[in-house]
C-alpha cells in the first residue's frame, strides 16, 4: 500500500509533493508569494458569492509559513486528483480567527487527501475583525455557503453531492462544526475536527476565539450560539475528533463535552486523545503519537462508505 500510494502521488497532474511543499518552503525561506504561489498553481478558485470577481483572490495577504488574511472575496481552492473517486472534503485551516494556517495546516491536509482520491477544497473564509459588520456572521455565511456551492455542481465534475465532507483545524474546526450541526439544512456527510475550539461558554473563556465570539459581553445566549456541544442534533453527521490532551490553548475537557453531547443523541462519534502534541499539529509529528492521525482517519473513512 505505502508504494502505491507513493506512485499515486508521482502521477498526480498538479505533482502536489513537489509544488505545494515547495511554496511553503518559498514561505519559510521570507519570499512572500501570493495565493497562485503559495499553491503551486494547482488550484481553481470558485468565489462563494457572485458578487466575488476571481481577481480579487490576489489581493490577500501571505505571511511567513502560508498564514493568509486580508481575504476580500472568500471563495474554494479547488484540488483535483488524477482519478477522482467522486467524495470531496472541505477543509479549513485555523488561525483563531485572526488568520488562516494555510501552509501548516490546509495544504497538508490537502495533499494526503488527494493522495486518496479525494478532491480536496481549501476555504478561504473572512476573518471577524477585518472590517465585516457582521462580525463571526461573516465567516458562518461563508461556510453555510459552501455546501449549496458544492452540491449545486458548480465546480464541476466527479463530485458527488452525498459524499461532501468537513475537515476543520483549531478555529476552522469550530467554525465547520458549528456549520455542521447548526448551520445547514443538510448536514455534511462526515465531519473531521483536529484540536477544535469547541466551547467559548466560561471556563474556556481564555481563547482567541471565545474573544472574537463573544466580545465585551459574556451573555450566556451568545456562549450558547457560538460553542458546538448545545447543537449536536439527532442528525449530527459522525464525527472524528483528534487532539492533544497537553494542548494549552483547547483543553482535554472540551472535546469530553463534544462526546458527551454526541453520545447523548446518540451518534457516531471516533475520538483519539494522544498523550503529547500540544496544539496545532497539523498533519502530526511524525516521530511523535499525533502522526497517526491521518490514518486513523483513513480507516474511518473507509469504514463509513466515504472512500
């Protein structure tokens, strides 16, 4: 399996291995490119609202190590393997909100995703705090938008509607939950979360991200509509769930309330605690517990009819 896997990535049209980890190294090394760079050219961008013009996906900011904000028309990178198997995983990158981990987190992901057979659509969303009246609105309208994007077969061919997935890191996987058990009509058909934020309800208060959410005010209805485990419905889709239990920013206790609230209803629910990574990870240490994540997911996958 390891070699064909390996030859599976050798063959991809857009060589991922080569292109994508060469931009982040393009990052690393303080030449700052932007989003066509920082990709490898190997994307197609669908902007998520008409009034988005594709030009405008430039004009974004790309800091050391692939962090992009200033993102003015939120959209999908699209990245598509040679021989799609027709599921589709949406992913977004943390940051807490205050900037998007594209390089650490998002084009990793998308990489082992391709290297899967699944198309792979990086989010660019809009960040709370750069100028949007809306605030956390602004970034749950992009995601919502996402699905009816994908499922409206508008970025093309070899998507199948019923096998869209959610794959969200820090404060992207608490924006994708969110999504997924509040946000849409029809959920996704699985969802992934890597070390999310999953409550911003006292005591875990101290985030970025609880901050952004709940601004000056502590109101329980806002700590209410902005944390994950009171929306976890009897149609939430089965979840994975990965972190670290020495993470200091999202402590071990909010991803026990995330299970507690999907085995209340019931629901399918894989969690992987490991014993060290702190937070932020991304695809795991390879030398260290959290590098198995990406295979447990895997399997997971596959033994949810996904892949």
């Amino acid at each position: 399996m390891p070699g064909r896997r390996r030859a599976f990535l050798k063959c991809c049209s857009f060589l991922p291995a080569a292109a994508l980890a060469g931009a982040v190294e393009r990052c690393h090394a303080g030449r700052r490119p932007d989003v066509r760079g920082l990709l490898g050219d190997v994307s197609d961008f669908h902007p998520l609202w008409e009034q988005g013009g594709s030009a405008s996906v430039e004009q974004v900011h790309v800091a050391h190590g692939g962090r992009v904000s200033g993102i003015r028309c939120p959209g999908l990178h699209v990245i598509r393997p040679v021989r799609p198997n027709g599921a589709t995983v949406i992913i977004a990158a943390g940051g807490g909100y205050g900037h998007l981990a594209i390089g650490h987190e998002a084009l990793p992901a998308a990489r082992w995703l391709v290297s899967l057979g699944i198309t792979a659509a990086i989010l660019f969303y809009r960040l709370p705090e750069e100028g949007w009246t809306e605030g956390m609105e602004a970034p749950m309208a992009d995601a919502q938008q996402v699905l009816h994007l994908l499922r409206s077969g508008k970025i093309g061919r070899n998507i199948d509607a019923q096998r869209v997935a959610f794959l969200g890191f820090s404060a992207g996987g608490h924006l994708l939950g969110l999504t997924a058990l509040q946000g849409v009509m029809v959920p996704p058909a699985l969802l992934m979360l890597l070390y999310p934020v999953v409550s911003v309800a006292p005591p875990f208060t101290g985030s970025r991200t609880s901050r952004i959410c709940l601004g000056h005010d502590h109101l329980e209805e806002r700590a209410f509509r902005w944390s994950l485990p009171p929306h976890v419905r009897a149609d939430a889709p089965s979840l994975f769930l990965a972190h670290a239990v020495d993470d200091p920013i999202v402590s071990p206790e909010q991803a026990a309330l995330l299970v507690q609230a999907y085995q209340r209803q019931h629901r399918p629910c894989e969690e992987h605690h490991f014993p060290v990574g702190g937070h932020g990870f991304g695809m795991g240490d390879r030398n260290g517990p959290t590098g198995q994540w990406p295979a447990l997911a895997e399997s997971w996958m596959r033994r949810q009819g996904f892949i």
